[in-house]
C-alpha cells in the first residue's frame, strides 16, 4: 500500500510537528492540505513545500469552528476528489522544556485557558472528524491518524487530559467507522520535540521534528487488523507496532 497519490490533510499544519507531517507526505507522493489558522506561514509552508514537488493546497481553518472545518473537508473533496488521510494534529502545546513557560496548575488555571487547549486538541480531533468521515464512508476507505504524548509534568494538566482523551476517542471512532472501512490509530512523535519556536537552547538539546520521520506516513497505510491502535516506531525503524491495547 503507498500514499502516493493520496489526497491528505494536516491540520495545523503550518509549523511545528505538522509542517514536518505535511513534508513526509509530500515526499511521499501524496497531495497534501495543510489547515492552520495563521495565515503567513500557512503560505510560506506552501511555497517551501511546493519546492519538493509536492501538490500542496493551503486553507486557513480553525479546528475549534465547525463551520471552518465542515468548509475545510467540503473544499478538499472537491478540489481534490477524495479525502483518503486525515492527520488530526492541531493542538496547543506546553513549552515544559523551554525555561519558565510553564502553564499554571489546574488551581490556578482560567476556565478560558483550560477551554482553549481542550477545544483545540480534542474538540478539533472530534470536529475533523465528524466531518471527514462522511467522505470516506462514501468511498468505503480512508485512514485517520491522531496525535497523541507529550506533557505529563506538572504545567501541562490540560494538554494530558486532552490527549489521553483522544486516545480513548480513537478507540471509539475506530469500532463506529470499521465497517466503512476506515482505519483510525493514535501515535506520539516519539519524544518532545523542539520546533521552530523553540529557544535556540531547547533547539540544541532537544530532538526537533524531524525526529519523528515518516511514522505517520507509515500510519496511514497501516491495514484494518490495526484500527483503533495507540501506534509506535518498532525498532527496525520501518514498521510500526501497538504501543497500548
């Protein structure tokens, strides 16, 4: 089974870990759509990875807004045909390696931070979702990969509670959409990674996307005997194998 070819979308998929996603796609032969909400580098992400000959369509999205997601997947149906690779990676991230950043303590959390965070990596993951599926039950086909890991320090309470919460979604997803046909895992990165952003220190000590090399590719192509799977690198680094029940 191969991506190429395949049409994909990376939300949040501007910078960071996602732009690193969107890269092995392209250089996989897929044609790739990139969501993110900041429109500058949703551009110059494009244009970067168009140099490596890949088909790349940028859409400004926020996956926390129905309506922008429900036009998002509408769109890429209808420009590109399919939605074949859905790649839910759009979430807020704590800086726990870079310094002081820390978020507070849930004790001394704002409601309104707390909704952010859960609404961007969870309430994203299902909003995508939702409105992705349709598409590939029509077709009988189709892979969502979700992100999961990071965090579990203290400052980064919400990030956790939204990720474990996707892992359990997938599972869910993945038992609803199995007659369709359509796969649904969960993977992690790998470790944390140092993006772009990062401190020029972070940068230095600490892994940066590239880490995580072409998993998530591989996670798309992975058969149904998988779905509903927390995924990970096996250490022949070519083939990916159950990291949880």
């Amino acid at each position: 089974m191969s991506v190429e070819g395949q049409s994909v979308i990376v939300t949040g998929g501007a910078k960071g870990i996602g732009r690193w996603i969107a890269r092995t796609f392209v250089e996989a032969g897929a044609r790739v759509t990139i969501a993110d909400i900041e429109d500058d580098r949703l551009e110059s992400t494009r244009e970067e990875l168009s140099e490596f000959g890949g088909d790349v369509l940028a859409v400004h999205a926020d996956v926390r807004d129905e309506g922008q997601v429900k036009a998002l997947m509408e769109r890429v149906n209808r420009e590109r045909g399919s939605i074949d690779v859905l790649v839910n990676n759009a979430a807020i991230v704590p800086n726990l390696n870079w310094g002081n950043q820390h978020w507070p303590r849930f004790r001394d959390m704002e409601r309104g931070f707390f909704d952010r965070v859960i609404d961007t990596a969870l309430g994203g993951t299902f909003l995508c979702t939702k409105h992705a599926v349709p598409f590939m039950e029509a077709r009988r086909s189709g892979h969502i990969v979700n992100l999961y890991g990071g965090g579990g320090r203290i400052g980064s309470g919400s990030y956790v509670v939204a990720k474990e919460a996707v892992r359990y979604f997938t599972k869910v997803v993945a038992q609803e959409e199995q007659e369709y046909d359509v796969c649904v895992v969960v993977i992690s990165p790998g470790a944390a990674i140092a993006t772009e952003d990062a401190p020029e220190e972070a940068r230095q000590r600490m892994p940066g996307p590239e880490f995580a090399g072409n998993r998530f590719v591989l996670a798309a192509q992975v058969g149904m005997d998988q779905t509903g799977l927390c995924l990970k690198l096996a250490d022949d680094g070519t083939t990916l194998v159950p990291e949880f029940d």
